[in-house]
C-alpha cells in the first residue's frame, strides 16, 4: 500500500483468452484479492467534483481509504491506512476516519453526512514490477458482470504510454481503451 503518491498508469481492456495467455508472465506470482467499496453521495458529489473515493480490502485482512484526485498528468492519490474497526465503522455505519482524506473532503465541501457505501467489486490482481513498470492484471467481478484488464504504473507518460503500446504489441494485444473500474461499476447500477 503506498501513501500519497501520483499515479500515472496505462490501462487496456483484455479478452479473457489475452487474460490466460498473459497470466504466464505472472506464473511466479500469488494472486491478491482486493475488495474495492466505491463511496457516493445521492448527489454525486465525488464525481461531480471529478474524484473517486474508496476502501479497498486486501485478502480481506488489511484496508486503506483512497480518494483520488484528477491532477494535469495523472492522479493524486490520498491514501490512509484503516484499522479493522475504521473498517467496519465505514462500510457498516459511513463513519469516517479523521486524517488527511476527511480533509480534503471537507476543504472541497463535499457533504459527508450524505455518503454512503454504493456497492462493491472484487479483483483479482496479479502484480509484478517490468521493465516497463508496475504490471497489474485483473479479472474484475461486480453486480453479474466480469471483466478482464492490464495496466502499468509508470514514472514519465511519454516514455511509459511508448512502453505499454509496445508490450502489448510484442504480445499481440489490441489496445482497448477501457474506463477506470468505478466508472466501470457505476455504469452498470
């Protein structure tokens, strides 16, 4: 789990056959279940204010809150690591904990008393450092629906959006743009 950092990443949509075939890359690597609880108002105020926020468990034992922040290149990530019982007190009572994420909320005049637990979505990741970046491939299930996905995390755009393309060419993958997986999720409410 990193704290606050900004992520600039690549992402492709995947069959579920380009999903196998890549998944050899990985044969050395334990899958990590992660458990992404996407948090809104009514309102839309997160998405109208052009962020995202949620928990995220992993295996389900450790979790972090994340809010994340459009930037020109990228996106801030706010990270906070959650206790078991700040857990539970967000996904069973929409009690947040105090730090910089709540904050930021704040300062942005977001109505916290209005957010609420939408829904969930489970991943399961299987992550490598490349030299091309930080590899990420997902097979993604929420309401009813699975979906398949790579992404890279890189340092510099220019050089890592030349990188990507060509991974996925030498493994002979078409670029399929895909949309982040809360707007994913929340497409299909």
């Amino acid at each position: 789990m990193k704290m606050n950092h900004l992520e600039i990443e690549f992402k492709t949509m995947l069959t579920k056959e380009e999903h196998d075939r890549l998944l050899q890359l990985f044969a050395d690597i334990t899958a990590v279940s992660q458990t992404n609880y996407y948090i809104e108002s009514d309102r839309q105020s997160i998405r109208h204010a052009h962020m995202a926020f949620r928990v995220r468990t992993f295996n389900h034992r450790e979790a972090e809150l994340t809010l994340k922040i459009p930037q020109e290149v990228g996106a801030l990530e706010l990270n906070q690591n959650l206790t078991p019982e700040e857990t539970e007190n967000i996904l069973q009572n929409n009690e947040f904990p105090t730090g910089e994420i709540l904050e930021t909320l704040l300062q942005k005049e977001i109505p916290i008393q209005d957010l609420k637990i939408l829904g969930s979505l489970e991943t399961i990741r299987y992550e490598k450092e490349d030299e091309i970046g930080l590899l990420a491939l997902d097979e993604s299930h929420y309401l009813s629906k699975t979906d398949f996905e790579l992404e890279v995390e890189v340092e510099d755009f220019e050089k890592g959006k030349e990188n990507f393309l060509n991974f996925l060419k030498q493994h002979k993958i078409d670029y399929k743009p895909g949309k982040s997986k809360i707007a994913r999720f929340s497409e299909n409410l």
